[in-house]
C-alpha cells in the first residue's frame, strides 16, 4: 500500500477534471475506505488517464468489479464549494 503523500501525487493527471476528482475522493472518502476499495483505487491511478475520464464521466465501464464500485463512489461525492 502506498502512503497517502504517494497517492495525492498520483493524483495528480494531465487533465485537471481528473485532479479534482481523485483527489475529492483521497481527501473525503479513501481513510474510511475497506482494503479493497483502497486497493482499487491504487489499480484505477494506474490506469492511463483518458481512460479514467472514460469511466468517471460514464463513458465506459470497467471490466474489474472493484474499479467500478469505487468509479461510482468516486461519481457520487459531491462538489465542495467554499
């Protein structure tokens, strides 16, 4: 498992939707996440990123069950605006 200054830097994408998003998650979700869910997320950042938009944005589905659990926990936080 990779330690959380690792996985905020592997946030970080070419895109900046897809820096939002993952990085949403890591902040809000991935410390009361399961073992599982926090190894789908290590899977999904390793995946290249016009893939992950594919999924986060409903596009495409992902064929591995815990990837796409995790995608629509991704999908379902919601914006914080200051």
């Amino acid at each position: 498992m990779r330690t959380r200054s690792e996985l905020r830097w592997r946030c970080r994408r070419g895109a900046l939707e897809l820096d939002l998003l993952l990085s949403r998650y890591l902040d809000q979700r991935f410390d009361q996440a399961s073992e599982e869910e926090r190894s789908a997320f290590e899977r999904l950042l390793t995946l290249p990123d016009p893939e992950i938009l594919r999924y986060l944005m409903g596009q495409d589905h992902p064929k591995d069950d815990a990837v796409a659990d995790l995608v629509n926990t991704i999908r379902s936080i919601p914006a914080v605006h200051p």
